[in-house]
C-alpha cells in the first residue's frame, strides 16, 4: 500500500506539516493514574514537551536559528477559550493565540510563556520549557468540528506544498464524539474527507491516541482491531497505517510493530503518549 | 420582446377607456333623443356611468399582478410565518461510535478557567496556493459550514488539479526555453549543473528573470531550485539509493 509513497524528507523548501487535535471535553478533568494531574494537564504537557522536541531537531547548529522543517498546528475541541462556549479553535495561547499553521522557526520564537514543569515521562526532575497550549476543559466532545476546521488548514497546506511528505493529524481524545453527524456527515466520513487530501508523496495520515484515566493494558500500533475494547475497533477503522519510515522509528524505540499496523495508540499513560508522538512526527530530514 | 408587450397592453387598456367613454356617451345621447324620455342629469350620469365603468376597467388592467415582471405587487405582503423557537440544546447524537467514558452529554459543564493568557490575535495563518491539493476520492459537500467560523468553505468538495495515480512522484514538465546560440557559449564561465540532493546531471531548465530555475528529472527525486549567476551552486550530495529509482550511472554512494 505504501509503496513509493511517505517517503520524501522534510527539508526548508518542502516542509512538513503536523496538526494535533486535542481533546477539551470535560472528560479530561480526570485524574490521570499514576501522574498526580488531570488528563487534560498531562496531554498539555506532553505537547509541549513535543514541540520543544521538534524545535531542538531543527537546530542542526549550537546557536542557529530554527530551521522551517514543519509547520504546527494544535486545535483543541470542547471548551473553546477566545469565545466562550463549546467548539474548535487553535489551542496556542499568547502571542500565537488565534493562529491555524505555524512556522516552526516562529513556534520557537514565540511561546505563551517559560516555566517549571515536571517531566513529561515521569521521572522525578523538573525542567523549565517553553510553553505554548495550556490545560483546558469543559463541555463536550466535537470531534468531527475539530477535523473540518483542521481540514480546512491541512487543505491549504497541501496545495501550496504539493511535494512535500503529506500532513500528519494526531487525534488525542478520550471519549465520546458528540457532534456525529457534523453537518449532516458522520465522523467516519469527516474523517475519509481528511485523509482524501494528499501530496505527490501520499495522503493525509491520521493518527488517534485514546487516553484512559485507568490503569489499562497499553495498545500501540495494532495491526488488527481483534480484542480491542470499545472505542478501540472504530478508532482503529479510522487510523491510517503506519507509514515505513514511522514503523522503523517505533522498531527502533523496541516496539514490536506488525506488517499493516496502525498509527492507533489505546489506553496509554503519559510516558507512553510522549514515545508515541515522537513517533508520530519524527520523519527524515535533510539538511538543507 | 417584454418591452413590446407592455406597449400593446397599455394601447389596449386606453382603446377600452375610450370606447367605455364613447359608449356612455352614446347611452347618453340616446336618452336625449327621446328613446327614453329623461331628463338631463340623467343623460350626465349616463355619460359619468360609462366613463366611471371604463376608467375602473383600465385601472383594474393597470393594477393587476404581473407575474412575468414581478417587479411589483398590489397584493399586501403575507406576515412571514412566525421562525421555530431556537433549540436550547444542540441535538443528540443519533448513534454514539462508542459507549459512554464521560458524564452524559446533558450534565452540567463544569468550566475551568483557562490558565494561559490569551494576548493578541492574529488573523490566522494562510497559505496562498501555488497549486491546488490533489483530492483522491472527491466528495459531496455538505450543506452547511462549521459554526466555529475558521472553515466556513467546504474544502472538501474543492476541486483540485487533475492528478492522476501514475502521477504521484513524477515532477511537472518545467517550460523549455531554446537552447542559446553556440557562439554564446563562454567556456571560462562554464558550469557543470547537478542536481543538490541526488547528484543527477539529466536537468530541465528554465529562465526566470535573471535566474535559472532547474529540476530534477530522476523520477526519484523532481527537486526544484533557482540559481542565479554569480552566486555559488547549491552543495551537491550524490545520493544512489533513493528509494523507488535506480542509481544514476557511475554516481558514488554517499548516505545523505
């Protein structure tokens, strides 16, 4: 299926596009085990922790600039911030509040803040990074608003990139869509539309991360949707394969990835959502 | 064509006036005539009677509703039905994808307040489109936007440029211009063009202004650059192994 295809490397003159959907429902107040917050905060924290991961990859030189690998957006669904109420909306805050796709270079040079935060896969140091979604929840779960909005954005951007590595939407979530159908579309649809839109080097990947405040059996990559618990089966029906470069990087972080896996990560705890984004959105670069 | 048809209708409208006008005035003059012995005010109501019946015939003719036209309307506007009342809930979910992890949908929402501090907005970030996407499967739209107002067009049903499966990973034919004349060929100046991220020599170019515009005709790579003269060439990286095509002759592996 992925023959030829999902194997370009981003570079400046073909960038690469990330779009993580994140989950604001009022769900995600729930403690998450293990980590002493709430979902909602340790799926901030993880993010964050990702996009610094993405700006230090793009430094190739002690003291360069950030080089325009990607292009970031983050759309979080449920409680919306700017216009009270429920909806989708971009999740960056500060000076980036507002924005849809952003340059990585200008993602590095303007985050919402910088301060202490405890590390993203439980290890007992802190560390002051930079801050650029915030925590937040409420109301429920629009998920098929979240990818039309998204799609919108992605659509865009393929169609000025047309032979860069195609965009890659991360679903983060833990619950129930509540909007489906959106527009008289239900979500599997929504999500075909998504993932119709592709460069020359392949379609839009979809990925989906399904968070559970429970201690659970962690399931990453499934190559088959047998014995997944609900929502598992209709999330794995909606997640693309994963393409070869990301099945090497997940081999290579000791996962045992089967031929047809999906980029489908169930049930998991902090740390693991953290090696699964990395995952994600680590594709080959070049250095020019 | 309508023009001339409310021509003809008016024409026909004053013909009717004036014949209704005539005929009173004949009724009129019969009466004075002694067909019927009446007096005189009788033989002016006559003549009024028949004008009154004519002009009402012209107005009734000038008044009616014009459906063809509809660029006016005697008929007093119907009140507008009255609007169904707002729903107070959004609907719910006719089939939920899966069971319940949350509070049920109707519970009170508990709203946090947000920690980060919202500063300015700017307009959100756009692209302008060099090329369309290409959309495999192309889809119905649906019939209406989503409410948050950031995607308020249907993408989805946009059409995108006329790509072909077979064209995934051939690069677009660049315009060839004509070689230049020999006789302008200066060997001192003289530059043996490659392609920057796979070493092919097997190039298209274009001029653009006083650059070059060059891309890459191994179907495994199509990358594109400008260059202009006087700056230095891009550095080259000869690359055999790039997957889906095969090593150019002679290249020297070099792991990129």
């Amino acid at each position: 299926m992925h023959d030829g295809m999902y194997s370009q490397s981003v570079t400046r003159s073909d960038p690469g596009c990330i779009v993580i959907l994140l989950d604001r429902s009022d769900s995600m107040k729930a403690p998450w085990s293990g980590t002493g917050a709430s979902l909602a905060e340790g799926a901030a924290l993880v993010l964050n922790n990702i996009l610094l991961d993405l700006c230090i990859t793009a430094t190739t030189e002690v003291n360069a600039p950030v080089r325009h690998y990607f292009d970031i957006g983050v759309f979080g669904y449920g409680a919306r911030v700017t216009t009270p109420g429920e909806g989708v909306e971009s999740a960056f805050g500060g000076p980036l509040a507002g924005r849809g796709l952003v340059p990585l270079p200008e993602l590095a040079n303007r985050p919402l803040t910088v301060r202490e935060e405890p590390s993203a896969d439980l290890m007992s140091v802190s560390a002051k990074i930079p801050i650029w979604v915030e925590p937040v929840r409420g109301y429920r779960t629009p998920m098929c608003e979240a990818i039309a909005v998204a799609g919108g954005h992605v659509f865009d951007w393929a169609g000025a990139h047309p032979n860069s590595f195609p965009p890659i939407v991360i679903n983060i979530t833990d619950g129930m869509v509540t909007d489906s159908p959106y527009d008289g579309v239900a979500l599997p649809e929504w999500v075909t539309r998504l993932t119709a839109i592709e460069t020359s080097d392949g379609p839009t990947l979809f990925f989906n991360v399904f968070l559970s405040p429970t201690q659970a059996p962690e399931i990453i990559f499934p190559a088959s949707p047998a014995g997944l618990p609900p929502p598992g089966p209709d999330l794995f029906a909606m997640s693309s394969q994963l393409p070869r470069p990301m099945v090497e990087n997940a081999r290579a972080d000791g996962l045992d990835v089967q031929p047809g896996a999906r980029g489908l990560a169930f049930n998991v705890g902090r740390s693991t959502l953290l090696k699964v984004l990395q995952i994600g959105t680590r594709v080959p670069d070049r250095p020019f | 064509m309508a023009r001339r048809g409310r021509v003809d209708r008016q024409l026909v409208i004053l013909v009717i006036t004036l014949l209704c006008g005539l005929l009173g005035a004949l009724l009129g003059g019969l009466f004075g005539d002694g067909f019927l012995t009446v007096s005189w005010w009788l033989r002016v109501l006559a003549v009024l009677g028949g004008t009154v019946i004519g002009s009402g015939v012209a107005f009734f003719l000038l008044t009616a509703d014009r459906p063809e036209t509809g660029r006016w309307s005697p008929q007093p506007e119907r009140p507008a039905p009255p609007r169904p009342p707002e729903p107070s809930q959004p609907p719910e979910p006719t089939r939920p994808s899966w069971p319940a992890v949350q509070t049920p949908p109707n519970s009170q929402p508990n709203r946090m307040t947000p920690v980060a501090h919202i500063g300015d907005r700017s307009e959100p970030e756009t692209y302008p489109s060099t090329e369309p996407a290409r959309i495999a499967l192309p889809l119905p739209g649906g019939s209406a936007p989503p409410s948050n107002g950031t995607a308020t067009r249907q993408w989805w049903a946009e059409t995108p440029s006329a790509a072909a499966p077979s064209d995934r990973r051939e690069p677009p034919a660049l315009r060839r211009s004509p070689a230049p004349p020999l006789s302008s060929y200066d060997v001192e100046s003289a530059l043996i063009a490659q392609c920057p991220r796979c070493g092919e020599f097997r190039l298209d170019v274009s001029h653009v202004a006083r650059a070059y515009a060059f891309q890459c005709r191994n179907a495994s790579c199509g990358n594109t650059w400008s260059w202009t003269p006087g700056t230095p060439w891009p550095p080259v990286v000869v690359r055999r192994n790039l997957p889906g095509g095969s090593a150019p002759d002679g290249a020297s592996a070099e792991r990129g």
